[in-house]
C-alpha cells in the first residue's frame, strides 16, 4: 500500500509520531489526512482535515467514521506510558483503554471503510509488547496484548482485502520517554520507516534502528512460523 493520491487517518496526531505521521504523509502525497487529537490542536498543511477525537470515546469515534466517509488506511498511533510496578490496577486499566480497547474500537468502527477500500490498518506497537521492559510493565502488557490482537485480526481479515501491520517501534525521541536515557531515533525517520514499511506490505515494520536489528530473526523466528500455521483457523468469510 502506497499512500500517495490515498485517504489516512492517523490518531495521536498532534505531536511526537503521529504529528511526523502526518507530516510524512502530506510529503508523500496522500489525497487526504484526518489527523486526530483529543485536544484543539489545529494542523495545517495540504489536504489535512483535523478531527477531535479521544480513542476511548465511543461517541467521538463513532462522530468522526461520519466525517471520514471512506479511508485506505487506518494508523492506530495514539498512546499512553505510565512508569509502574503493577501494583495499581487502575494505572493497567488507563494503559488497556488507550493502547488496547482504544484501537480495536477504532477498528470496529473503520472496518466498514477499510473493506470497502481494501485498506490497511497500522497499529503502532513497541518492542517492549515482544519482550517486557521491567519499569513500564502495564505498558508493555498492553501493546504485547495490542500485538497479539493485530496478529488474529491479520487472519481474520485477509480473505477481506485489508492488510493489517503491526509497527514494532523501538525508542523513538517524543515526549513519551524523555527521561529514559537511551539512544533514540527521530520522529521522522521512524514515520518515514512506518510508510515504507506498508509500502513493502510488510505484516510486522521495524522503522528504527534498534527494532531493525531484530527484523531477520522475527520474520525467520518460531513465532512467526507459528503465526503462519495458526492462520489456517481463521473462519474464512468474504464479509
Ligand atoms: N516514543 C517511543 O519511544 C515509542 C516506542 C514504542 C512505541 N511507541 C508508540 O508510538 C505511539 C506514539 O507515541 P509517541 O512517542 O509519539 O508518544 P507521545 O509523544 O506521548 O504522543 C502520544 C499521542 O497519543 C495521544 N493520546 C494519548 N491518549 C489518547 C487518547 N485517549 N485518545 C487519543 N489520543 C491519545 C496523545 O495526545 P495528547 O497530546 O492529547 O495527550 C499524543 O498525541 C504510541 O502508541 C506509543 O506507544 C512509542
């Protein structure tokens, strides 16, 4: 999928990734972007339409399919970090609303759309959801949960026409991880990777250099050939 002359909608639009998202996008000649915000947040740029909309807000959500009308990609980027020890039940809810609930009901509330199109969906997930890092445990708990969700809907929605990708993101240089002193990528290159990426149809993205290094051993690894077998159990149904 290439997105030039094409419709994106990117949630957490208005800063870090998904703000380079958008850039990325206009750059590469989408025909539209819905940039999405919880806040006021204005964007400008050609072919960029702003939408107000909170991930966990079903009738936001539901507000902006309205306005949208038809897409070719959905890119589920919106989300939260919270440093914890799984000890407070409430900050591992607060993580599954936003980074979990929050993109699958974006994606029952799209697919319609993304059907139509024969779209993709994009879920901007981490290398932590592949192997947890001991201080943001809920947070790793939920993208390796947003992972394996991304893995089903990939079998479930083939025989549909829509592609699903999982962009395993390593640290990335945005407000979500100032503090974690490590070395990071920019926002636009790994916005500029994430595209790439669903250019080469890629199922898992790895956009930056410290996900690039597991790249070969994902894609050739045992879960990935698991993944392959399981496949074949997907209730196959053109609707
Ligand atoms: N940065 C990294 O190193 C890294 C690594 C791996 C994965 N990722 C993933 O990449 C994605 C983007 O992260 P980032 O680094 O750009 O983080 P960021 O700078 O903290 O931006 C997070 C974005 O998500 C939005 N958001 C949070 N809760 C939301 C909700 N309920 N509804 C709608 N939008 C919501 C924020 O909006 P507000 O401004 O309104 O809060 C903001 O636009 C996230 O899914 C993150 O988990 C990032």
């Amino acid at each position: 999928m290439n997105i030039a002359n094409r419709t994106v909608l990117i949630t957490g639009a208005n800063r870090g990734i998904g703000r380079a998202l958008v850039d990325e996008a206009v750059k590469r000649g989408a025909k539209r972007i819905y940039a999405a915000s919880r806040g006021g947040f204005q964007i400008a740029g050609a072919g960029v339409t702003p939408l107000t909309l909170d991930v966990t807000n079903a009738a936001q959500i539901q507000e902006a399919v309205k306005k949208v009308g038809s897409l070719d990609v959905l890119i589920n980027n919106a989300g939260v970090a919270i440093y914890d020890d799984l000890t407070s039940l409430d900050v591992i809810e607060q993580h599954l609303a936003v980074n979990f609930f929050g993109v699958l009901k974006m994606i029952n509330v799209f697919l319609p759309l993304l059907k139509r199109s024969k779209g993709a969906i994009v879920n901007n997930l981490s290398l932590v959801g592949l192997a947890a890092l001991p201080n943001i445990p809920a947070y790793s708990a939920s993208k390796a949960a947003a992972f394996n969700m991304t893995q089903s809907l990939r079998s479930l929605l083939a025989c549909q026409g829509v592609t699903v990708h999982a962009v395993v993101l390593g640290p990335v240089d945005t407000e979500m991880n100032r503090g974690f002193n490590v070395p990071k990528a920019s926002p636009e290159s790994a916005a500029a990777g994430i595209f790439d990426g669903l250019a080469k149809g890629e199922d898992e993205i790895f956009p930056d250099p410290a996900s690039l290094s597991i790249a070969e051993a994902w894609r050739n690894g045992a879960v990935k050939a698991m993944e392959r077998q399981f496949a074949v159990f997907a209730p196959h149904s053109a609707n």
